[in-house]
C-alpha cells in the first residue's frame, strides 16, 4: 500500500465534503471526549489532565511554552498549574537563567497519575481496537500519519476561529 506524502499531488487523494469532514470531527471528538473520562474519576478536568500529560511528557516545562502547547492564555495555564501544584502533582520554581521565567515540574505523584491515566486510556483503546475487523484496523493502520500530520496542522494552528466568520 502506497503512503501518502506531503508531495503527493492532491488531485491524487478523494476530496472530503462537508460531511465527511463532519464525520471526521465528530468521531475523533467522541474518542476524545471517552479517553477524558478516566480524568474526571481522578478529581481533574480534562484540560487539567491534559496540562498534567504535557508537563509529564517533558518533565519540566516554562508556563508560557505549556499554554502556548495546550492553546490556552498564560493566566489561565497559570491557575491551572496552580490547582494541579495544590493537588501535589506539579512544582513552579523561578527559571536558573531567568527569574522573570516560571518553570513547571512534574512531581512524582503527577508522574505516577500520569502514567496511570496514559495506561488506563491505552488499554481501553486498545480493547476497543481488538473489536474491530482486520479491514477496519488495517484502514486505521494506514491513516495513521494522515492523522498525525492533521493533528500537528490543527496543533500549529493560530486558533479556533475560520476564514468568513464564526467557527
């Protein structure tokens, strides 16, 4: 099966209508919005287990550089650090070279979440992915960079808004 690259000419890849990209949104929302349920069983918001990821991805990270990642304001990555620091699960401290810098830093009780929640999330991921038939798995297979380069683009994006008007 042949991959598509960032070369490959888009005449070549079947357009998507309005529909399918509702599909497309709706489904991935609903895979979201399942995984962001163990967060709630833990006493966290989604948008605070999802600070709690980025932080544990990378140990120790600037406020600014972390709401920049999650798509939020400073102020409000700032009280959701704060929240997370007084649940034990992150540290701020003054950067070495820059006192005017916040750093953020996992704990290792936020590590252990973190990872808890990442298996957990995994594992009912993969129990719902081994219910499905080898067409549809092989299908999902061959998205995967498709998806990954989509999330990346939506990641990179300025914001919510769309060309025209309202989102």
């Amino acid at each position: 099966m042949s991959e598509l690259t960032d070369s490959t000419p888009r005449s070549e890849t079947p357009p998507f209508d309005a529909e399918d990209v509702h599909r497309l949104r709706i489904a991935i929302g609903r895979i979201s919005r399942r995984m962001g349920m163990f967060a709630s069983e833990e006493g966290l918001t989604r948008s605070q287990s999802t600070l709690l990821t980025t932080v544990a991805r990378h140990e120790t990270i600037g406020v600014r550089e972390l709401a920049e990642i999650e798509g939020l304001n400073p102020t409000m990555c700032s009280r959701m650090v704060g929240k997370l620091e007084d649940a034990g699960l992150l540290t701020r401290s003054p950067d070495a070279d820059d006192k005017r810098v916040v750093r953020v830093h996992i704990t290792p009780a936020g590590a252990a979440l973190s990872a808890e929640l990442r298996d957990r999330r995994t594992a009912l991921f993969a129990r719902h992915l081994a219910e499905l038939n080898d067409r549809h798995l092989e299908a999902l297979h061959d998205a995967l960079p498709a998806l990954e380069a989509l999330s990346q683009r939506v990641a990179d994006s300025p914001g919510p808004s769309v060309e025209g008007g309202r989102p």
